[in-house]
C-alpha cells in the first residue's frame, strides 16, 4: 500500500480544499460503511483509511489552532 503523505493526499483526493469537519465528515461515512451489507469493500481496509483521514483532520485542527495563536502574537 503507498504511504499517506500530504501531497498524496492533496494530488490524489483534493484533500487540501476541504476543511477539517469536512473530512471528519468523510471518515465518519467510511467507518459507517462497513456497517452497510451491501459493503464489497475490507474492512480493515476501510478502518485503517478512516484513521488516516481523522489523523489528517486533527493535523488540519493543529494548523488552525497553531496559526491562530501567531496572529494573536501569543
């Protein structure tokens, strides 16, 4: 499997665009996923995915906060 890099994910889904609920929201549509019985796709596979995205949301958070403390000077 590649290894989860930024520009992976920027070149390949676009993730740079959305925001960090937005793929918060996305992570929490593939771990629902495994639930639907009509799901063709492995499960780990998809757990795993869904922790890559949280992971990249909670990064996204990090800048957020990060460049919200320099502009206060803090």
């Amino acid at each position: 499997m590649a290894k989860l890099t930024p520009s992976r994910l920027d070149g390949v889904y676009g993730m740079r665009k959305f925001t960090a609920d937005d793929i918060h929201d996305k992570a929490d549509a593939v771990v629902q996923q495994i639930a639907d019985p009509k799901n063709t796709d492995d499960p780990k596979w998809l757990w795993r995915w869904a922790k890559k995205l949280n992971w990249l949301a909670r990064k996204k958070e990090k800048a957020r906060e990060h460049k919200a403390r320099h502009r206060k000077g803090i």
